[in-house]
C-alpha cells in the first residue's frame, strides 16, 4: 500500500472504532480479565510458510521482521528465564492431494490452499529458526484453525496449572483469532500480545485486535506483558 492509502485506511478504522466503542460501552462489553498467577506463552504458526516469504501464507514481512519476530524472542527470554511453560504451534497435514477420497485437511481446502503445508517438507511448518523452541518447550501440531480444536493444548495447560495464556502468531483473523476465542471458552485468561500478531492484509490486524478487546480478551502491549511475565517469575521464586 502506498503511505497515502495507509493513511485513509488508518482514517477509516480509527472512525469505524469510535462509533464501536460507543456502542460497545453502552451495552457492556470491553470489560477486563486481568493476568492471572501462572502464565504461559501460546505461539500460534510462526512457522517458515508464514513468516518467510514466496508460500501462499507468507504474512506482512515488514511487521512480522520489524514487531512480531523481536516482541517474540523478548517474550520468550523472559518465559525461559523464569520458566514459564511456551507452546509452539505450527500446521501440517499429510494427505494433501485435493482429489483424494480421504485427506486431514476436512473440507478447508476448498477455501484456502492449505495444501501447500505438506508434512513431508518440514522445512514449511518448522518454527522459525529466529524463535525456534528450545529443550523443554513444546511444539504442537495442528490441523484446524484453533489450536484447541482437536488438539491436546487445553489438557496441557490444565495439567501445569496455567491460568493465563499470552497468545501471539498469525494470522488475526483466523488461527489466532480462534484460539483466542476457544482460549476463553477454556477458561483461560487470555492475552492477545498487540505487537505479536500479524497477517496478510491491511487493516486485519487493526480490526480484529480491537474486536477481540471488546469481546474475547485483553489486548496488551509486549512491554506490559513481559514486565508480566518478569514480575510473576521473581514473585514465584520469592
């Protein structure tokens, strides 16, 4: 986009929000759930097809190497220093012929080319090597839009008495935005990490983090979240 576009683009989202939060407010919504007393960090398909660029779900460069990349790796130095539990999830399915009889990928093939994450070409799905988990962290593999869905994630956290999950990856406004949502349906806290989530179209990330303030959780800058993550730890070892 061109700076002019971006700066209408900005103009017409900043008006679409405030007559939102007008009626938001009237009627209730954008409360706040707080962080809770025992975090962890769910890192949603920051994997090579979306944070490299040439595959069909390469997301905005610029950000994810500008924001997401290094809020991502602040957030995690904090989680490994004071040993905060870290999920990565990532997305890859092994039957990916389109005309097969049986396939993983359901039916979400004929909207998007998921396709083109085949399990056999680990390079794709592999987290990327700027954020890759280390001993101890755990990678999840799923197959549908929410990490939750069909996966073991609520179950692990339950099992390591996380109250509060920081959710960061992409995109807005599919896999993130679904985890999130099922994330509070779980009966998690649920903190969507601002400068850690990413897309690829503009203004999706805008609209769908203000959305989510509203109704799902809160949306919190990097810095608060790793003060977070910092005060919680040394609490814990205090």
């Amino acid at each position: 986009m061109s700076q002019l576009d971006e700066k209408e683009l900005d103009r017409v989202l900043t008006a679409a929000f405030e007559a939102s939060t007008r009626i938001y407010q009237e009627r209730g919504f954008q409360r706040r759930i707080g962080f809770g007393k025992r975090p962890a960090l769910v890192s949603v398909d920051l994997a090579n097809a979306w944070t490299r660029p040439g595959n069909p779900f390469t997301c905005d460069m610029e950000k994810m190497d500008a924001e997401i990349i290094p809020g991502m790796q602040r957030l995690l130095e904090a989680c490994r220093r004071h040993g905060h539990p870290v999920i990565h999830v990532t997305t890859a399915y092994d039957i990916t012929d389109r005309d097969a009889k049986f396939t993983d990928m359901g039916l979400w093939h004929h909207k998007i080319p998921v396709e083109a994450v085949n399990i056999k070409d680990k390079e794709l799905w592999a987290i990327d090597s700027r954020i890759a988990p280390i001993e101890g962290e755990y990678v999840l593999l799923k197959k549908r839009a929410s990490s939750f869905h069909g996966t073991e994630l609520a179950g692990l956290l339950q099992a390591n008495g996380v109250d509060t999950i920081l959710v960061t990856g992409v995109t807005a406004t599919a896999c993130v935005r679904t985890t999130i949502c099922d994330g509070l349906q779980e009966g998690f806290r649920t903190i969507a990490v601002r400068e850690c989530i990413g897309d690829r179209t503009p203004g999706a990330v805008a609209w769908n983090l203000y959305d989510i303030d509203a109704k799902f959780a809160d949306v919190e800058g990097v810095d608060d979240c790793v003060a977070y993550l910092e005060r919680v730890g040394n609490a814990a070892k205090a």
